[in-house]
C-alpha cells in the first residue's frame, strides 16, 4: 500500500446511517441539488432520488449543454416552471456553485476534454452557497467527474472543507466512513500519482428544476454569471473574479437519466439552440492564458449582445466581478 493511504484513521459507521453498499446503483440519479448530504431532507419528489446509504454517492446520466441569450432566460424559466419542480435548496434566485479544479502542470485533464477522449475524468473540490461563508467546517464536496462515451458518471464524498484541504492539498487519508475508503484513495492515487494542483476555479449562479410526474429524473439547470479566476483557489477567499462567459449569455444544461421528453426537445428546436462542447473549467482555463483559446472557447462579448460569442468573435478583456 502506497505511504500515503496509511494516514489518518478509520471513523466507525455514522449510527445515523442505514446499512447498506458504499454506492448508489447506475440509474441511482438524484433530483435535488448536486451534492445535498445524503440523509438531509427535501421538498423535491424523491420518485427518481435513489440516493446512495451512505455520504459516498455515485451515478449516469447524459448531459447536454447549450449557450442562451440572457434575455431569452425569463420564457425559457416560464417554460420550465410551467411543466417541471423548482429545486427545493434555491427558492426563486438560486444558489452559488464554486468548484476549484486540479490538473497536472501540463493540463492532462484540460487536454482530455480538448481533444474529445472517449474515456476522460477531472477532479474539484465543490461548494453550493454563498462563498463568503465559507469556512473550515462548511461542507464541501470532493467529486470526481468522468466521461466514458457519451455517459457522464460522478462521484463524490461530503466533507468539512478543513478535511478536504487536507485530502487534496497535503494529500493525507483524512477521518472517513469505512465505506468512503475506497473513493479516497482513488483520489489520493490521482493527487499523488499525477501530482494534481489547483489550477482554476469556476463560480455562478445556478437555477435549478427538476422533473416530475413521467419526466422524473430530468433535471435542467441554468447557470448565469460564469465567473473565475486562475488564483486564491481558497473556495472562501475575498478574491477578485473575471467573468469567462459573457454575461449576456447563460448556460443551459439539461441532465437525463435515459431520455429527453419531447416538450423539452421541441423547445430546444423552436428555440433555436444548438448544443456546445463549452466547459466551464476548459473556459477558466482559456481565459487566464493557461492554454491557447480552443475552437470551443466562448468568445468575450463586450457588446452585451451574446451574438459576439454565439458567432465567434475575436476575444477582448474580460471584465472583472467579485
């Protein structure tokens, strides 16, 4: 066993967790918010939550990813609503989702999603909140996220932020569930193997719907003010963010277990969209000058427009937000 699995011991099983696995099965989706704690309660139907039993929570689905125009947001959010549950944990505005990335100093990860690998995998470390409140025992989200062909599998353990710098940081096997063993030491094997760091991180604000009556495990997302920063990766720290979409253009995900309902294409279709390959780490990434801006870059738009980056335009400076 390598050295560094052998540090920190095991905690006994949580009392307040009922037995079973250390993973949810392949169609265990949940509808609520990415990375709500396991045994907390939700308003959202749990129809289509198959939740892992314990903090470790694993699953497929297919993601599919459109660039709107802000000002085409309000009828799309009518739409949504008029046929889909709004996320429990985001009320009327939503809620923030910070993640900082790690990679190799030559960008292994950013190259994997560039180059369209079949097989690809990236590792954050991931808040939902407000970012100034974080502190050493706010509970973050260490999650591995992985592509293999078209099906997007994730995997991720609840943590106290002070536990997860520790894992990932100082790559030390941190106090955990016996069943999240297995998750943690693959993901000290990254850490150590592929001597990951932070690299960037990545902020919005993130609305939420989920699917209910035969649409269950549907879920759509609408991310607005996609912001970064290539520095200060400490997920609370009073930093200075840049915008790396331009705010007149929101990302639309819509993230199926098996199907898309008609209603949902069809109004993609009216709607004109046509589905991107944009991540939002890659465009972190391109827009710091870590790598050389890809076909797939969301060009900067300081028209307030979106047509600017929907046609690809010649970039200028993006400006700064908190």
């Amino acid at each position: 066993m390598p050295p560094w699995l052998r540090r920190g011991p095991s905690r006994a099983p949580d009392p307040q967790l009922p037995p079973g696995p250390p993973t949810a099965s392949a169609t265990g989706h949940r509808p609520d918010r990415d990375g709500q704690d396991e045994r907390a309660p939700s308003d959202d139907q749990v129809g289509h939550a198959l939740r892992a039993p314990n903090r470790l929570h694993a699953f497929n689905r297919y993601e599919i990813k459109y660039l709107v125009p802000t000002v085409d947001v309000p009828a799309l959010r009518d739409e949504f609503t008029a046929r889909m549950n709004r996320d429990s944990h985001g009320g009327s505005t939503g809620y923030g989702v910070w993640s900082v990335y790690y990679d190799t100093d030559g960008l292994r990860f950013y190259w994997e999603k560039i180059e369209g690998l079949r097989f690809r995998r990236k590792l954050r470390v991931r808040h939902y909140g407000d970012r100034s409140t974080v502190t050493d025992d706010s509970i973050v989200h260490v999650e591995i996220k992985q592509r293999v062909n078209r099906v997007t599998q994730k995997r991720r353990v609840a943590l106290p932020y002070r536990l997860a710098r520790d894992l990932c940081d100082q790559r030390q096997l941190v106090d955990h569930d016996p069943s999240q063993r297995a998750f943690l030491e693959e993901v000290l094997e990254l850490l150590c193997g592929l001597d990951l760091q932070p690299v960037a991180m990545t902020g919005y604000q993130r609305e939420a719907f989920v699917g209910r009556g035969s649409d269950l495990g549907l879920r759509v997302t609408l991310d607005h003010r996609v912001r970064g920063r290539d520095r200060d990766f400490h997920l609370g720290a009073d930093a200075e963010n840049r915008l790396i979409v331009p705010a007149s253009l929101s990302v639309l995900e819509i993230k199926a277990n098996e199907r898309v309902p008609y209603w949902l294409t069809d109004l993609t279709g009216r709607s004109n969209m046509s589905i991107v390959r944009m991540s939002k780490y890659c465009q972190s990434v391109e827009a710091f000058g870590r790598a050389p801006r890809s076909v797939f870059h969301v060009a900067d738009d300081p028209s307030g427009t979106g047509t600017g980056a929907l046609a690809g335009a010649a970039p200028t400076p993006s400006r700064s937000e908190v």
